[in-house]
C-alpha cells in the first residue's frame, strides 16, 4: 500500500496597515543669510497603542508633472541640503501616547542655488499576529524643510494662454506659467471673463498653489457659466502669497462654434 503524504502548508496573510504618528509641524520654510544656521524642534506623538521605534532620515525631494513630491537620496539633486541639515536623534524608542522631540539644525549656503530643500522622514515598521495573520504597521511621514537664501529673487511669468470647450460646451481656461525666480512661490490665481464693454461675466481663483524655482505649471481654470460664442478679454493676477506683490495678465479670448 503506498504511502500518503499531506504536507500542512501555512499561510502567513500579510496585511499593511498605518500606524499613526504625529508629526508637527508638517512644514518649515527658512529664510536666512548665507552660513547662517538656525535650530528647531519636531515633535514626534504616537498616537497608538504599540510601542514604536522611529528611524530618522533626511532626503532631496523635488515635484514631478502632477505636482506629487518625490523623495530621492540625500545629496541627489542641486538643491540638496547634504552637508548643511544635522538632526538628532536618528533613532529612537516612543511609547503609546509619548512624544519625543527631534533637533533639527540648518545652515545656509552661501552658493547656488539660492534655495535648499530637504525632507524628513520617520519610519517605523511593527508587526503583530493573530493566528496565522500577521499584520505589519508601516509608518512612513514626514517634514518637509524649504531653506532660502535672504539673496533669492522671486518671480513667475504667463507664458501662453488656451482654452477647450468640452462636449457638455464647458469651458476650461489654461494658463501655462514658469517660476523664473530663485526660490520657491506661493501663488493664488484671480481671473475673470469680461465682454468687449467690460462687463464682467465671470470670476474664480485658484489658490495656493506652490511652484518651485524654474518649474512649469499649468493652471487649469474653469468657467461654471455659459458664455456664448464671441470675443472677450480674460483679465486677472497671479498674487504671491501673505505678500502685496502681484503679476497681471489680460490676454484676448475667441470662443467660436
């Protein structure tokens, strides 16, 4: 008679879930002469009810086409910190409900480019079983640092100006834009659709939106009116932020069938 063999074969499910941590604040922007050097506190809180360890790591980042942050490895990009950001700790222990505080010092470069930017990032990974279940809590948050010299100008220009009309006959404006300044922006965008006599048909704004140096953005602005075939003028300002300074633009608008 042959011989049976069952082999018990078990299977570990793994289910990734996030474990929360808060991190404040979320944003520092310096602005500081060049080999100054400043210091502030992050504070870490574990808002759950595991003990975690942090590990503490620095990274270049940049924005790609969707305006999405992308982290790359510390001293990448020219606008790394590498060499000018110091933290402590780098690693450490935090009990549920405990807060730890985290040093972090910068100091500014005197050569271009005139803005550094870094991003800190706090990762923790905890698991935990139940049965044959093995949950993994991943934490991955992070502060992200904009470091500008005192030096740096600041600057946006329209490039072009366009429009679609959609199947629904909705119409979106698009402005094509460029940072052609040192440092990062904070840009809020009014516009408004006037008629040949100067009657406003129609207002909006898009806000705070951030464009770093040299980057290329597209602000696409709808229309939630019906406005008719002809001529118009679309007449606004792209305004910086929690500043007085201001780029207008009044560019001639044709909607025809």
């Amino acid at each position: 008679m042959k011989k049976l063999s069952i082999f018990l074969v078990f299977l570990f499910t793994i289910h990734v879930a996030t474990a929360s941590l808060l991190v404040e604040p979320a944003k520092f922007e310096f602005v500081l002469n060049g080999l100054e050097k400043t210091t502030e506190a992050i504070r870490v809180t574990n808002v759950t009810q595991l003990p975690l360890v942090i590990n503490v790591n620095a990274y270049d980042w940049d924005l790609n086409e969707n305006g999405d942050l992308e982290s790359n490895k510390l001293g990448t990009l020219d606008s790394t910190l590498s060499g000018h950001i110091q933290f402590n700790p780098r690693r450490f222990s935090i009990a549920p409900g405990q807060t730890q505080i985290v040093r972090v010092t910068i100091t500014m470069p005197e050569e271009k480019p005139l803005e550094r930017r870094s991003i800190i990032f706090f990762e923790s990974e905890q698991s935990s079983f139940s049965g044959n279940i093995q949950t993994i809590f991943q934490t991955l948050i992070g502060t992200t640092i904009y470091a500008t010299n005192k030096k740096a100008s600041s600057s946006v220009e329209v490039l072009a100006f366009e429009h679609t009309v959609d199947d629904e006959n909705d119409l979106t404006l698009h402005m094509f834009t460029q940072n052609t300044g040192e440092a990062h922006i904070r840009v809020n965008v009014s516009y408004g659709i006037y008629d040949l006599g100067n009657q406003l048909l129609y207002s909006g704004d898009v806000v705070d939106t951030v464009l770093l140096p040299e980057q290329k953005h597209t602000f696409h602005l709808p229309v939630e009116e019906n406005i008719l075939f002809g001529l118009y003028n679309v007449i606004g300002r792209i305004t910086f932020t929690d500043t007085m300074n201001f780029v207008p633009f009044n560019v001639p608008l044709t909607i025809s069938d």
